[in-house]
C-alpha cells in the first residue's frame, strides 16, 4: 500500500532526501512552509500524507494518523500493529529513494508528534545507515523493544531531538524519557529545548537548518 506524497525540490537534482511526517491530524502540507524557510535547494523534500482513520483517543473521529493512539500517559497501550504496519511504507518509501540513486547515508527521516515518533521508530530499524533524524516535540514508540529491535546499521544514527518547554500534548518529561532510553541504548541525541508549547518555531528551524547541513551538506 502506498500512500501520497508532496515533493519538493524534484526538478534541482537533488543531492540528498528527507522523508517529513507531519502531526496527528494534519498534512503532508503542514511543514510546506518550514521546507521554504529552510531554503535547501540540494534536498528533495518527501512529505507524505498519513491515512484516515479513526483515533480512539479523539473519540473514534477519523483523521490523518500514522497509528492509533490510546492515550497519551507513559503508562498507555501502544497501536503496535499500526505502527508496524506504517514502518514497513516508510521503509518502502526509502528503498525507492535508494533506487533512484540517492544512497542511504544520504537519506534523513524527520517528523512532528506522530510523525516524529514514527522517525524514531522506524530509523533505529532501518537495515542500511541513513544521515539522521529529525525528532521534533515527539518521543519513541515502543520503547521497550529498542534494545532488541534496534539495527547495527544505524548505531551510529546522528539523532536531533527537540522540544517545547510549554508542551502540553506531549510533555517535556515524556520526551527526556525517550531521550533517555535512545542514549541507554547507545544513541548519542543532540537535544534542543525552547520556549514554546507543542509547536515550531523559528530559532528551531534555523537550528534544524545548522544539522541538516552537518550531516546533509551541499555534496555528495
């Protein structure tokens, strides 16, 4: 199953990919404007357009979901099934990028809240290296199976995780939790904090900027 996409920069001969995955309920276009003020014409943007479907913690209302959530507590059961299903697309997604000749190290997942955690998940899974990821006002998803399911392949995964101070969707705890396990697990996480609720703002994308260019930069 496939899902659609918008796609940015397709026409410059990109040097390098990055697959974004937008919030619950939002997008491919959500981060369209953030794509723009980053201003990085050697990067082909994939934003990707989660499926409909209904979310048990919105009270079975149908949205745009990478997985269904139950509840938003450390505690809560996790959609495993769903997330499971939505990483074995994103890997697709990456695999076709690789077949159109951008290699793997050159290929950066980022992600907002769901999309974010579906990152995560799915980059520390991955079977080939890739450059990174982008984790914004997010935390990992089935924690607990990272020792196991973690891939040698991206061992080395550069993680860039940042957060709200204010957010109170996805607390500041929930998210220095999982920046805990990834570092437990041999991760080094580069961690950013500012002050804003679970949004995006300006000095993060200008941070955000500075990363991509570490481990994307402007040549193969």
């Amino acid at each position: 199953m496939g899902i659609p996409i918008i796609e940015i920069n397709i026409d410059k001969n990109p040097l390098a990919s990055i697959i974004w995955m937008h919030g619950l309920g939002a997008d491919g276009h959500d981060f369209e404007p953030v794509v723009q003020m980053l201003n990085l014409p050697h990067i082909k943007f994939i934003l990707p357009h989660a499926p409909y479907r209904p979310v048990t913690l919105n009270n079975g209302y149908e949205m745009r979901a990478w997985y269904d959530i139950y509840g938003l507590q450390p505690d809560s059961p996790q959609d495993e099934d769903g997330i499971k299903n939505m990483q074995t697309i994103i890997n697709t997604m990456i695999e076709s990028e690789i077949v159109r000749g951008i290699p793997s190290q050159r290929i950066l997942l980022a992600g907002f809240s769901q999309g974010g955690a579906m990152a995560l998940h799915t980059a520390t899974r991955f079977d080939q290296p890739l450059a990174g990821v982008l984790a914004l006002s997010t935390y990992l998803p089935l924690k607990n199976q990272l020792q196991e399911k973690q891939h040698p392949a991206n061992k080395h995964l550069p993680i860039w995780m940042a957060h709200g101070r204010h957010d109170s969707v996805i607390t500041l705890a929930t998210a220095q939790s999982s920046k805990q396990t990834l570092e437990a697990a041999g991760y080094e996480v580069e961690w950013h904090e500012y002050e804003m609720p679970h949004s995006v703002c300006e000095e993060e994308i200008n941070d955000i900027r500075n990363f991509v260019l570490r481990v994307l930069p402007d040549q193969a």
